[in-house]
C-alpha cells in the first residue's frame, strides 16, 4: 500500500504526528512519505490519503490564524516550521483538489487537550472537504497537544504509530475483499 500524508504545521506537532504516521505505516511493509502542504502535489497519487493540519479557531487554519500563530512564537520565541509563514494553507490546497471518485482518505489534526465541543477539530472540516471532492473518509483522528506551541500530549506519537498501522490493515482488508 502506498500512503500519502499532505500536512501543515506551524510549530511542528502536527510534522511529528505525520512522521509518526510514516512509521507506523512502513514498519507494516507499505510505502509512505508525508510533504508540507507548501511542496504538496496538486494531484496526490497514493492508494491512501491522509491530510492533517493543526486546529486554529476550532478548524481549518485561515492565513489570519497563521499570522497570528507566527506572532505568538516570535513573542515566545518559539522556532516555527520553514513554510508556517506561508500564505496557503490546507484550505486553499483541498480548494482545488481534483475529485476523485472513492478514493479512500483520512483526516486528523493537533488541537487542545478538551472535548471536541469545546475545541474545534481541523480534522471534521478536513473530512468535509475531501468527502466533497469525491474521497471516500475511511476514518478522522485527533491527537492532542498539552499546550498551543506543544508539547504533544505523553502517548500521542505512539497511537499515531498505532493509528496509522491499524488504517492501514483496514484498507488492505478491504482492499482484497
Ligand atoms: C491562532 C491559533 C488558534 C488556535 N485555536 C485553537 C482551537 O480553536 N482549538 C484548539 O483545540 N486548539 C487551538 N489552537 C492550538 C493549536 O491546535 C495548536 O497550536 C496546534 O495543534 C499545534 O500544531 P502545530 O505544532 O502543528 O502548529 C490554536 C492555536 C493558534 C496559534
């Protein structure tokens, strides 16, 4: 199985759940490589497609949420990903996405440590998108962050792994059937 993960990231949580998905998915014997939004094909070729971004204003990031995610750090100094000062985001990527007819997909996103009442979730909109353009959304994730900038919440990486291994079995298995 070939598996494609489109993120976008401002402090990097959201890189290293995608990376984590990479291994998850490769230590079961597949194919994965997971490209910023920035350098993202506009036609993703994979069996499997799986987009995540960070929660900013309880969804998508917006070019507004960007700049002021990118504010807040330089006031912490805190480091932020080489394309987090981008002006397109995931919006604009699954904007033109071509549609693909059943395409299986995936959707997860980085956010707070609440209910996803109270948070927002990037990953419910990211679904919404991908469905609307012809995808077929075999499952939508969160992991958790303990704070805006990170730390990923203990455990996260590991369910990522996990996450990403058992997505994987599941298409497969259907995949055969
Ligand atoms: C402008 C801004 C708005 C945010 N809004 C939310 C929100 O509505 N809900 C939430 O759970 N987290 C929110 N967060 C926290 C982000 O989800 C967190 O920064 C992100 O998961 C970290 O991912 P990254 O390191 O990949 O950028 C917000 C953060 C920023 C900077």
């Amino acid at each position: 199985v070939v598996v494609l993960i489109i993120y976008e990231s401002v402090y990097g949580n959201t890189r290293e759940i995608a990376e984590a998905i990479v291994d998850g998915v490769t230590a079961a014997g597949n194919q994965a490589k997971a490209i910023p939004v920035a350098d993202a094909p506009a036609l993703p070729d994979a069996d499997l497609l799986i987009v995540g971004g960070p929660t900013h204003l309880h969804g998508l990031t917006t070019s507004l949420s960007r700049r002021m995610a990118v504010k807040a750090a330089e006031e912490d100094g805190h480091r932020v990903e080489p394309t987090a000062g981008d002006e397109h985001g995931l919006r604009q990527w699954l904007r033109v996405l071509p549609p693909r007819d059943g395409q299986r997909a995936a959707a997860f996103d980085t956010r707070g440590d609440a209910s996803a009442a109270l948070t927002g979730s990037a990953a419910r909109g990211i679904a919404r998108r991908l469905r609307r353009h012809g995808y077929t959304v075999i499952d939508v994730e969160s992991f958790l962050v303990d704070d805006s900038e990170g730390p990923l919440h203990e455990g996260e990486l590991e369910r990522a792994r996990s996450w990403a291994a058992q997505l994987v079995s599941v298409f497969d298995q259907a995949r055969r059937i």
